[in-house]
C-alpha cells in the first residue's frame, strides 16, 4: 500500500536503543547489544494509508516522527514521544482545523490548541482528509528550541476539489520543542496542484544580510517546486528566494514582499467538472516534475565557503486532474501524469548556490536523476553519490572532482563522516531504489539498467604529506 518509494531512510540512537519506524507504521526500538525488543508502539492505523519511512530525529531529549500516507488522504503530524518507553508526550497535526494533545503520565490526553484556524483555508469537511504528510521527517534547532517540519501535498491532487490555500500542506511549520504548538509556518506552494511537497528539509545556518549586514539566524530549503527559500528561523519571515532549476512553469516568480508565488493560472491542470465528458481536465506540462526540483535527498551547508549545495533534477511532466472521492485506505489523488526528461544529457545536476545571492556558483551535471544526499566537511570537500554508482568527492569552492569510487550499485543514502583512531572516516549506504525506478518514459531509459544491490562502503581518508 505505501506510496511511493518503498524503503526505510534510519534510525535513532538513544542510550542503549535503536529506534526506527515501519512501513505498517509502527516504531520499534531494538536493544542495541542484543537485538531485541525493547519497546514497540503503533503510529497509526496501516489500512487507513498511514505507513513510515523517515529516520526519527532525539531532539531535547524527546523522540520526534511523522507519518506517511499524502496520497492516501491522512492527516500529517509531528509525535513527540518518551524514547526510553515510547510513550506519547504530545502530538501536533499539520493539517488546519485539528486538534493537537498533551499526554499525563497516565497516558490522558488534554486537548493543546487547534491547528491554525478551521474552515480558514479549507472549505466544508475536506480538512479531515487533507494530507501534508510529514513523511520526510524533521530537524531540530537547538537555538531556537523549534522543531522545523516539512509538509507533503494536501490531498486530494486535484486543486478544484479545494479551493484555499489548504494550511498547512507544502509547508515549513516551526513546533516548540517543549509545548508542540505551531509558533510560526511559511507555506511554500500555496493551494497545491501539481504535488510539490514542501517536506524537504530546513537547515540552520547564520545569514548575512546583503542589505543591512546583519547577520540573521536563518534556514535554507530547496523545495520540491523548484524555488529555494531563505526563512528566519525564529519567526518565518521570508529573507531571499531564487529558483535553483532551469526551468519552472507552474509560477511566473516569487514576490518576497507577499512572500507568495506569483501563479501562472495557465498552467495549473484542468478542472474535469468543466470538460465535456467530466472525466479529465485539461493536459498541461509543469516544471518542475512532481518528483520535484528536490526531493527526499538531503542538501548539505559549508560554514566555511556560505554556500549550499543541492542535489538537482531537472525535468517535467503532463499532468491532468481527473474526479476523485475519499474511500479509507484507497488512493486519493484524482490526477494523471507522465514524467519526461527535458534535456538530452543530464537530469541531475549538484549545484552550488550563494544563499545571499541567489546565484549557481558551479554544477556538476549528471546523465540520471541525482536521488542520494550531500556532505560536506571542514576539509573543503564536498561528497555526493550517483544513480550509476559513484561515489565522489569534490573541491567545495570549484566543484572540480577530486576523487571518485564506483561501488557497483546506484546511491540513495547520503554520505557521512566520523573520526576513528585518529583518521577520518567517510561511508555511505549503497543500493538502487526509491521512487524514481518507478516511473516509466522518458525517466527508466536513464535508470532500467542501474543495479539495485544493497551494501555499506567505508573509505578512510588520506593524510597529506
């Protein structure tokens, strides 16, 4: 039943446990020494589309998840949880018009304050079913004390069943730590209708004003509908924003003093209520793809360069909206599509970007989709892995490629790093697969051949003389 990348994306560590969710949403945690179970709780109900795929996230002490299931018409949520029991300490809905809880010791519930206001953004019952699913987990900013949650698409995909911005679907919302409640949310694709969830991540970093000088606690995310966004961390308020692919089509631009996209009404798919059999809405292209100009794989942040560097896709879709009604546990989507590539020789691409700016300080091209995270290191190298199984490792400042190491299998893991005996130690998780092998045209003629395999490759780095 999950839609639509079949895999699990890690764990949590705390004490002695091992925690980390499943796909018929449960959470388990594992003894470290001996494997076994130390506590297993349920999310949510599998038959109604909930499922779980993202790392859990320790933050002040609390275990943080969200759910799956945009697709399937369930509402998103952040859990904090005990992480020694796995007991429920609060709960918030990212969904408008729901009602978040705090846990007693007993377990009791008391009600914490409403999500947003109902009926605001969306109209009648169509909140109760509205998606934004939290599927790609969350970041914690210790500065703050607020947990930075992505949202996924309001559901269903057809935007004519919902007219309204539908809070808080493609969105950041900023949650306080201790409380749970929504202390600001920035929605990056407004009334959604081409499945540009907002779930990718949020990343701290100091900004600098290019105005003012000042230097402003801030968070970069390159989101699904091809924009990047440069927010204050501490109140949501919209700092930069510049496209980082080549080509959109679903907005003519972004006004940083509305903080709103600026709609191509164009280009967003037909209302099949107004075609002459009622059964499909008017075809248009749309790029970036829903796939999005990013998605699930992790952007990376140097300190010492400013920059961010963002794993890339570039390519598009047609797109249609078709009828659609809610039936428990059934797809929800009410649209049609077909994925396509729109240059000959890459999709992929990392690219390197001034958050200040907003400018591509350089790219490095890839023939296939790029689907695996990003890491940087204080060395002033930039490591990343490729659909066609290299690993490789690149200079921060230029982009140039140092080194590289073909592992036999496509790369969906990010890399990380760790000192061991002294030595710097880089590994990466390898294995094809996730939601991109899944799609036919254009985009399997770049992947069908890749090897799935599924191994760990630990490299040590040299010491210069």
């Amino acid at each position: 039943m999950p839609c639509c990348d079949v895999i699990n994306r890690g764990a949590a560590l705390f004490g002695n446990l091992v925690i980390f969710a499943t796909l018929d949403a449960q959470l388990v945690a594992l003894n470290q020494d001996t494997g076994k179970v130390a506590w297993k709780e349920k999310l949510e109900d599998y038959a109604a589309g909930y499922s779980a795929s993202a790392a859990p996230i320790i933050a002040k002490g609390k275990l943080i998840t969200g759910v799956s299931g945009g697709e399937f018409g369930v509402v998103g949520r952040i859990d904090a949880r005990d992480p020694m029991t796995g007991k429920l300490l609060w709960t918030r809905p990212t969904v408008e018009g729901h009602m978040g809880y705090t846990f007693d010791a007993a377990g009791n519930k008391v009600e914490n304050g409403i999500s947003g206001t109902l009926n605001a953004t969306w109209p009648g019952d169509l909140w109760k079913t509205g998606g934004a699913a939290t599927w790609n987990g969350a970041t914690y900013d210790p500065e703050t004390n607020l947990i930075y949650a992505g949202t996924g698409n309001p559901a269903p995909w057809n935007s004519h069943n919902r007219p309204g911005d539908n809070l808080f679907s493609s969105s950041t919302v900023a949650i306080d730590a201790d409380t749970g409640k929504i202390v600001w949310h920035f929605q990056n694709t407004p009334h959604d209708g081409w499945d540009y969830d907002g779930v990718n991540e949020f990343v701290s970093f100091d900004y600098k004003d290019p105005k003012t000088g000042k230097v402003v606690k801030a968070g970069g995310k390159a989101d699904r509908n091809g924009f990047f966004f440069v927010n204050d961390r501490t109140n949501g308020k919209l700092l930069n924003v510049f496209p980082f692919v080549k080509q959109i089509t679903w907005a003519k631009g972004y006004d940083l003093k509305t903080a709103r996209p600026i709609y191509d009404d164009s280009n967003r798919p037909g209302d099949p209520a107004q075609s002459a059999d009622g059964k499909k809405g008017s075809v248009v292209t749309s790029a970036p793809s829903f796939l999005g100009g990013k998605n699930q794989m992790q952007m990376a942040y140097s300190p010492q360069t400013g920059l961010f560097y963002v794993p890339s896709n570039e390519w598009a879709m047609d797109i249609w909206n078709e009828p659609v009604s809610y039936k428990k546990g059934a797809a929800y989507l009410g649209a049609g599509f077909t994925i396509k590539a729109t240059h000959d020789d890459y999709i992929g691409a990392l690219r390197a970007y001034d958050p200040a700016t907003g400018k591509m300080v350089w790219e490095n091209k890839n023939y296939a989709p790029l689907w695996g995270g990003v890491l940087t290191t204080a060395g002033g190298l930039v490591f990343y892995g490729t659909p066609e199984g290299f690993l490789k490792g690149v200079d921060a400042k230029t982009g140039k490629e140092l080194w590289s190491f073909n592992v036999g299998t496509g790369i969906v893991a990010p890399p990380i790093s760790w000192e061991q005996d002294g030595e710097q130690m880089i590994a990466v998780t390898t294995g094809w697969g996730g939601a991109v092998p899944l799609w036919g045209g254009d985009v399997a003629k770049r992947v069908n051949y890749l090897e799935q395999g599924g191994s760990v490759w630990v490299f040590k780095l040299h010491k210069q003389l």
